[in-house]
C-alpha cells in the first residue's frame, strides 16, 4: 500500500526496471486468498498499474493478465474485485488498449457463455464486463482502435446477459442486470440502433455462425497468448443460433421485447406482481427499464404503462423511488424528442404519481420525489404546461421542514432549476411561488446541519443570479 501511494514519483528511466523485478512480486501477492490482503489490493493496484502499464513488454501483459483471470473467478469476492479492478487499469494504462480491452472483454464473454460454469465464474466474468465498459468508455477512440468494442460485441454481450437472466442463482441475476445496465448507459448510442432493429434481423445476424467470429481481439493477437486453453478453443465452436433460441418472439422489435421479457419475467406478469423476486433484483429491472426508456419514451406509455400504477405505493420505499425515477426519465425525454411542444397524459399522471408519494411517512420516499423531478423539471420548464409544475413545486416545498438533511438538500436541487423568470412570463401563480420558496430558503438558511446551510446558500446564490 505504501509503495502504491508513492509509485508516481518513479523516475520513467527507471519504470522498466521496476517492472522486471516486480512482475512475480506482483503475482505472487494477487494470488494470496486472504481477504484483509485482497481488500488492500483493490485501492493499491490499479495505482502500481497505472504508473509502470506503459513499460510491460506485449508477453509480460499476457502473463500478468492470465493470472488476473484466473483470481477473476475465485470464490473470494474482495479477489474478484481486485482482479477486475487491475485488469481495467492494467488495459487502460498499457500501450495498446484497444488490443488488449478486446482480449479482455471476449475473454470475460466467454467465461460468461460457457453452460457448466459455476456461480463465481459468472459473477466473476460480469464483473469484469461491467468495469471494462465503463473504463472503455473514457478511452480516446483511435482510429486504429476502433474495432475493440464494435457492435458484435455488444450483440454478443446483450444475448449472453439475457440468457443468464435464467440462472437459477439470483446472485447471477444480479451480476448480469447490472452489467445490462451499465451497458445500456455506456453503449445507449450503438444499441440504439441494434434495439430498433426486428429480433428476426437481430437472430440472422448469428445465423451459420461460432461464438469465435465475433471475437476480434482473438484474430489480433497470438493464438499461444492468453485465450488458447482447450475450454475456450470449446466455448469458441458454441453455435449463435443455439444460444438465442426462444429468448424473443421473431416477428417483435427487440428493444420491446426485451422489456417486455424483464418485466414478465420479474415485475408483473398477466397483471399480477411477481412474486419470489427480490427486491434488489426489482430494483435492478426498474433501471434497465429507464435506460431503455432513454433510448425511446414511447417504450413505457405504450408496452408498460401498467407498471408505474403498480408500483407507485409499494410499501418498499427502493421500488417507488425507482418507478420515479423511471417516471421522471420519461418525461425528460419524451418532451426533448417533441422539442418541448408535445404533451401526454402520462407527463400530467407521472407528476401526480410524484406529489402522492410526498404524502407517504418514509423520508427515503420523499428524497425519491425530489431526486425524480429534478430528473424532469428542466424540461417541464421549457414546455407551456407551467401550472403543472408550480403544482408539483407546491407539494414539495413542505420537505423543507423535513428531519432527514437529505431530503433537504434534494429540494434545494430542485429550486435551483426553476427560472422564476420564466414561469412570470406564463403564469399569474409565479410571484406566490417565489414568495413560498424564498420563505422555504430562509428557514433552510438557520438550519442546524452544516450541509444544509451550504447547500441552501449555493441555491440562493443560483436563482439570485
């Protein structure tokens, strides 16, 4: 850890010695089961990668990076973390990313895709997805990089994530929603027009075809390296069309298909909620089904219109912030896709989901409100529906006299995105709800949180601006 924090003042000159020398140190400690060691590595690692990645020769990745898959499915969960931490930042640091985030991620798929592969393996493999999509998505594309994450990819990693949506182990489950999530935020551009497309387009593009055409770091890179053990050379043969036999109906589009496969399968099926489900795994739908949403609006007030109804009073407080998050999200963008002309029913029903739910005790519910229209105010703002949103500001300025500081700095991020300008220029109810917020402001002024106080004197000096 020591040598972690001061590896940055490593004279360049001398990174390559370090290297040489460090190498099986390296190693040796990453393969220690001991969870306080592991633990200390997650933070320590990727600081030692990020300083000495440049000087690692093309071998001594590979060699570095095979054992790093090897910790990557351990049963120990601080050793897959650490293991996916460093092999992140060991690609992302190294000399050739784009080679290397390929080797990577189709090494992770195919652990992900194998039939016989254990709980850990799964949990490992997605793991490691879920950090190289985020971490890819902040890597320069260069042009001579551009094939290492390519819509192959995603098409692969979208089936093989449905496809363990079916595993009996709801800690696979878990992993592979989340990395559906995270793929939709950090990929929503080359999905987008992958989901619009007909999932009978979708399944001709495996039609004839192995899992190992649709692994291009592997053609880049020495079949001796890291992905030639006798499993992989296996999973390689696995035929497409088997893998995504029965998952959507052929004739459906599949970026309704697929929401309509998440919420029958965990949310509310013939009308009924599902029951046996857990709440986080819940949760984790409800949040694919709002990057979905992103991508198009029309997914939720046309195919799953139900569920903001069904679950806008759950009793679990995670389940109804997530249904107005998901509310909110619709708005949003169902107005920028209508340049804030259109209007729905559904923005006018959304909303009022919003200020019932400021009735309910839990003050995690009510930080839920305020987190889900700060999601849309600023739309609403721009549309001509102004008393709707002096309506909704109205039932949320009572929070200011919460008990929970949260809440309270959640409302004063929804003050600071009203322009007070604009609603006088369109409603007569304007100069009343100044009034009420200022008010609201200058009781939140004497509050005795500290965080409260300085949350309340940036918003004063936003909308005084």
């Amino acid at each position: 850890v020591r040598f972690a924090e001061l590896a940055y003042l490593i004279k360049p000159q001398k990174c390559r010695a370090y290297v040489m020398n460090l190498l099986p140190l390296l190693i040796a400690v990453c393969t220690r089961e001991d969870e306080a060691i592991q633990e200390s590595l997650i933070g320590a690692m990727p600081k030692i990668v990020t300083v000495l990645g440049p000087f690692f020769s093309e071998s001594e990745l590979h060699s570095f990076l095979r054992n790093l898959f090897d910790i990557l499915v351990s049963k120990l969960s601080s050793s897959r973390r650490m293991a996916a931490e460093c092999i992140t930042s060991l690609c992302h640091s190294c000399l050739k990313p784009g080679i290397f985030y390929s080797i990577s991620l189709e090494k992770m798929l195919v652990l992900t895709v194998t039939d016989d592969a254990s709980s850990h393996v799964l949990i490992g493999g997605f793991l490691g997805l879920r950090k190289i999509l985020v971490s890819v998505s902040e890597l320069p594309r260069k042009e001579e990089d551009q094939y290492f994450f390519n819509l192959d990819h995603v098409s692969v990693l979208f089936l093989v994530i449905f496809r363990s949506l079916s595993h009996s182990d709801h800690n696979v489950i878990t992993a592979a929603l989340s990395t559906l999530q995270t793929l939709i935020e950090q990929n929503g551009r080359q999905l987008s027009a992958l989901l619009r497309g007909n999932v009978g387009n979708w399944n001709a593009r495996f039609s004839g075809k192995k899992l190992g055409d649709f692994m291009v770091g592997t053609r880049h890179s020495n079949k001796n390296m890291l992905l030639a053990t006798e499993i992989e050379e296996g999973a390689f043969s696995i035929e497409m069309e088997d893998l995504c036999k029965g998952l959507f109906r052929e004739e459906g589009v599949l970026l309704t298909e697929a929401a309509l496969f998440l919420s029958a399968k965990f949310l509310v099926r013939d009308g009924v909620m599902v029951k046996g489900v857990r709440v986080s795994v819940k949760s984790l739908v409800i949040n694919c089904l709002t990057e979905l949403t992103v991508i198009s609006p029309d997914l939720l007030s046309h195919h799953l219109s139900h569920l903001p109804a069904t679950f806008k009073t759950n009793c679990d407080p995670m389940l109804q912030g997530n249904i107005m998050a998901l509310c909110g999200t619709y708005i949003l963008h169902f107005l920028e896709k209508s340049y804030y002309l259109g209007w729905s029913n559904y923005c006018e029903d959304y909303m009022k989901i919003f200020i019932e739910n400021i009735k309910d005790e839990s003050s995690k519910v009510h930080k839920a409100c305020c987190d889900a229209t700060k999601i849309c105010i600023p739309a609403l703002m721009k549309t001509k529906h102004c008393d709707s949103v002096i309506n909704l500001i109205e039932s949320l300025l009572p929070l200011h006299l919460s008990s929970y500081w949260l809440v309270k700095t959640s409302l004063l991020e929804v003050i600071k995105e009203i322009n007070f300008t604009y609603l006088h220029c369109f409603s007569d109810r304007a100069r009343y709800l100044q009034k009420e917020v200022l008010s609201a402001l200058f009781v939140m002024l004497k509050d005795e949180d500290v965080r409260v106080q300085s949350a309340c004197s940036s918003c004063f000096a936003t909308i005084t601006d």
